[in-house]
C-alpha cells in the first residue's frame, strides 16, 4: 500500500471488532479484530464525515437535562477558542440578565445568541456571574463522530440472511460505511479481490458505479447470484467467462480447470455449489459426496420447497456417474437430480438414467 499509494497518503489505521470473545483463548490474546487500513490517492481526497448511532443508556449519559417539553439536552461551552476581539461584548438575555463574554469572546455574533435565545437554546447559570452556556439538543444529533476503533457492527451471525458461506465475507453494513465515507452517489468502486461480492452489493445499493475482479468462477458466480437476488433490475457485463462451447473446454482444460468449469456450469442453471468454499486460495474443493450444486424450488403442488441435486463432469464420463447422481438423490431425498457434462453423453448414460424412472 505505501508502494502503491506513497507513505504520505497514509490516512489511519481502522480497528474493527469482527468477532465476540472467545473462550478456548490459551496462552494468547483473543484473536476478534480486523485490521483496515484507509489511504488516499492526494491530499485532496473526498470525506463524508461519518457519525455513531449512540445507544440508549448513552443517550441519557450524554444529554443529562431535560426540558418541560422533554427534549434532552447537554450544554455547552459558548467561549471561542481563540481570542476574538470583536466577539467581546456584553450579551442581555432574555431573563433579564447581561452576561460577560470569556476573555477570548464569544463563539458566535450577537444576532447568533440573540438567535439562540429565542429557540430556547441558552442555559442561564444559578449566578449572574456564572458562564452562560449552550443547549445542545439529543434529537438534533447526528451522533458522535466516528473513531478508528469500530464495535457497533456486529459479525455475520450463523443463521443470518446475508451469509453465503465465503470464508473472508464481511459484513454488508461495514462496505457501506466505507464507501459512503469515501465517495458520493455515481462515482465508481473498484474491487480487485471481490470474493463474495460484499463490496459490489454495498456499492450497488448506494447508488454508485463500480467494478469488481476475481480469479475464480466460484467467486463471480456467488456474486451473479447475490445481483439477482437484490437488485433484479441491476445492469452488468461479466467479462472472461466461457462464451461458447470452445472457450468452455479452454476453461476446463486449464490448471485447476475442472474446478472452475464446475462453478461456471452451475452458475448458467443458477445452482448454488455445494461445498468447496472453505478450501485452499484456488477454491479446491473437498469431498462433495455425488453433489457440485443445489436448485431449491418450490413444487407447485405441495408449495414446499424441494431440491435438485446436481453434478457436473468436464471429461471422462460414464454411466458409473449416472448412478452415483440417483444414489445421491435417494440418499438426500431431494426431488431430482441435474447431470452436466462437457462431453456427449454416451448410451449406457442414457440407459442408465432412463432406468431410474421418473
């Protein structure tokens, strides 16, 4: 990053809580965080100040007071902090009283705290000596501005509706922040390591363009599926998948090929893999058991939901697999099973599914 970006362009170190703690820590420290390390290109970079939703029990720390209309304020400080002499001058309120400004003067004109006073925003002190002071209101809070250390986004539970099963999948909420901090409506994304595709949904909810890379099909098929699932509508090319059935036995055939022809098949049927996203950097997958993909539908007799199972083969098929496939079918008791093959599928194939009846 300092290579790429230069060590000035070096803005901070973000610390984001990823995880809850974990009780089998032995002779360590708890592993719960995640570094994030924010550069900018220049110094004339694009900021949205970002603020921190505060809980409830804060709330009532933070603004302590309570009006008779029971809006909850704290007040403070109406000094400037610099010396100002043309902010020092005497202020008569409207209770009667004329309050002195702090040596340094006040923070704003006369035509402001006149402004303030009628809005009921001043805080008269008990003495006429005392300091005169600011309401600051808690329903008029956008929060606290944000810190580089992050725990008000909370880890992707086991059960959660965003959880695809990706190793490295982080949360849709923490894209979202990141991108809103550092962009506007239009402007353009780039993620080249995109994975799951948590960077391209956040993008793609708030409105921006964007542009996502990823070397395996696993990857750019779970993204396919996550765009259609949330934004139906949503435009996109997909560059560098097969096109045609010559390009599709080039993928096959290249160096962990038959991998990637398997996610590539299953994602033109909109089947979900099954299994294989926990494995090594090039998405090998383990043990599947008969089974490379899932279809859940729901038959429209019963309104349930049902599975095909499906298997898919880049070379070298027989009528062994076929029976595999029905085995796997039974086994799952799934409604159907969906068999994929690069090559022409010979007649004991076709003999053999033919058997398994219906």
């Amino acid at each position: 990053m300092d290579t790429i970006f230069g060590v000035q362009n070096f803005r901070n170190e973000i610390t984001w809580q990823r995880t809850f703690a974990h009780g089998n820590v032995g002779r360590n420290y708890g592993s719960i965080a995640d570094s994030i390390l924010f550069y900018s290109k220049t110094d004339g970079y694009l900021w949205n100040q970002t603020f921190a939703q505060l809980s409830e029990d804060e709330i009532l720390e933070k603004y302590p007071n309570v009006d008779a209309d029971g809006r909850r304020w704290q007040s403070v400080t109406l000094r400037n902090p610099g010396v100002r002499p043309n902010l020092h001058y005497a202020f008569p309120a409207s209770n009667g009283v004329t309050y002195q400004p702090h040596p340094n003067g006040w923070s704003g004109n006369l035509e402001r705290l006149q402004k303030y006073d009628c809005e009921n925003r001043l805080h008269f002190p008990s003495k006429p000596t005392g300091a005169l002071r600011l309401k600051m209101f808690a329903d008029e809070s956008l929060g606290e501005r944000l810190q580089n250390i992050w725990t008000d986004i909370p880890p992707i539970g086991a059960q959660a509706a965003e959880r695809l099963g990706y190793p490295t999948q982080k949360p849709l909420a923490l894209l979202e922040r990141i991108i809103s901090a550092s962009s506007n409506p239009g402007d353009v994304v780039l993620d080249p390591f995109c994975g799951c595709g948590t960077t391209i949904a956040a993008a793609q909810k708030l409105g921006r363009r964007w542009v996502g890379i990823d070397i395996t099909h696993l990857s750019i098929a779970l993204q396919k599926y996550r765009l259609a699932a949330m934004f139906p509508d949503a435009k996109y090319r997909v560059r560098g998948e097969p096109e045609d059935l010559e390009s599709a036995r080039q993928l096959a055939s290249e160096d962990d090929g038959r991998y990637q022809f398997q996610w590539w098949a299953l994602s033109l049927i909109k089947a979900r893999p099954q299994g294989g996203q926990e494995g090594s950097k090039k998405g090998k997958k383990g043990s599947d058991s008969g089974i490379d993909g899932v279809i859940t539908f729901i038959d429209e007799a019963s309104g349930k939901p049902k599975r095909a199972l499906v298997q898919v083969k880049s070379g070298g098929v027989k009528s062994g697999d076929i029976r595999d496939l029905v085995g796997a079918v039974g086994r799952e008791q799934a409604a159907m099973g969906i068999f994929i093959t690069l090559e022409t599928a010979s007649r004991p194939m076709i003999t053999e599914a033919a058997t398994a009846g219906v």
